[in-house]
C-alpha cells in the first residue's frame, strides 16, 4: 500500500496547532515536519507564522519549510507579504524570496523596499535583489544601493556592502562617486566597500576604521 504524499488531516490538525505553540522548540519541530512532508494547505500559515514568530532559529526554519514546497504555490502569496504593514512579514517574505531564487520575484522588489525605513526590511531587500537581479540590470541596483551608504549601524552597513560587492567589479564607478560625496558617513562607507572589494579578507571592522582615518585626514586637509 503506497503512503499518501500528504498528511491526514489529523496530521494538519496537530501540524497546525503545533506552530502556533507557546513553546519555540514545538514550533520548531512542527515547521521542520511540514518542511519534511511538504503540503499545500499549510503554505498560508506558514507564511502567517513568518509575520510574527519572534525566535530567529524558528523563523528560519518556516522559510526553508516553505522553499520545500512549489515556487508557484509560495512566491505569489510571499509576493503579497511585501505590502504588508508589519515590517517582519515584509522582512521574513523578501528573506524566503532570496532563498526560493525565482527570478520572476524580480519587479516587486521595488526602490521602496529596497529603501525601507526598516533596517531589517531594507537588509532582506538588498540581500533578495542581488540574487533575483537579471543581467544588466546589475549598473541600475547598483545606483538604488548606493543611495543607502552611509546607513545605520555596522550591521546594516555590512550588509549592503556585501550586498554591493556581490554585484561584481561594476560597482567602481558607483563607488568612485559616493567617495566624492559631501556626507562623511557616505564617503567612508563607499571606501571601506571598496576596500573589501579589492581585499576580502580585510575584515569590515578594519576597513571601515580605516576609511574614516582617511576621510578625517582629507576633510583636515581640505579645512586647512
């Protein structure tokens, strides 16, 4: 007798109440279930699970749950996340986006996601667009990215400069003008990229301390 590919509704049931558990070790092991016999009738709560699951390690596992079921049946509702007005559904959609890889996700992730008032909006965004960005479309991103320099803490600046160096060599030229911008902040941040590009193994901590070093001397020297 052959097993049925989808659970009983039984199944669905506990399935169900078990990623909506107060404990985070339950839910974890119900999205690693529903990743591991993937169903259809579970992609709606999985994606509502995403909006609001406060630990990162569950969060992570409801988007590889949803990765194991068809790009078809998941991207158009992730899709609609990203008009959502909670910045972690918006966040968590553009996350499993980049790592579903279909490039028909491509128009929706739009200037206004990518320039999100939400650093962790905005770091999902940069990270889904680098890997959902056709061909020749690299130069453009590049110009959206680069409007973001300068931004936040060190997290969010490292991510966009990983976010820039992934989109190759091309960058340069986005680069060089970011380095002539009058914002310090800008100018440091566009040569510690620059400096990771040539040099990966430098560590961002050092790069970006010593852009600022030399952004401080060029000002010095300028006032002087």
């Amino acid at each position: 007798m052959n097993m049925p590919k989808q659970g009983t509704d039984a199944d669905t049931v506990r399935g169900l109440r078990g990623l909506e558990d107060s404990r985070s070790s339950v839910r974890l092991r119900a999205a690693l279930a529903v990743g591991t016999v993937p169903d259809p009738r579970f992609i709606g709560r999985l994606i509502e699970r995403c909006a609001i699951e406060p630990e990162f390690h569950v969060r992570e596992m409801l988007t590889w749950a949803l990765t194991r079921h068809p790009a078809s049946m998941t991207v158009p509702k992730l899709l609609d996340e990203l008009r959502s007005e909670r910045a972690q559904a918006r966040s968590q959609a553009l996350h499993t986006l980049s790592k579903i890889g279909d490039r028909q996700a491509w128009p929706a992730i739009t200037r206004a996601l990518l320039t999100d008032a939400d650093d962790e909006v905005a770091r999902s965004a940069w990270r889904a667009a680098v890997v959902l960005v056709p061909g020749g479309e690299e130069p453009e991103l590049a110009g959206v990215l680069a409007t973001q320099l300068g931004r936040g803490e060190r997290e969010t600046q490292l991510s966009l400069s990983r976010a820039l160096i992934a989109l190759g060599e091309g960058i340069m030229t986005t680069l060089r003008a970011a380095m002539a911008d009058p914002d310090p902040r800008v100018r440091a941040h566009a040569l510690a990229t620059e400096r990771l590009l040539r040099d990966p193994d430098a560590g961002f901590e050092f790069a970006i301390e010593e852009a600022k070093r030399v952004v401080a001397l060029g000002t010095s020297s300028q006032e002087g």
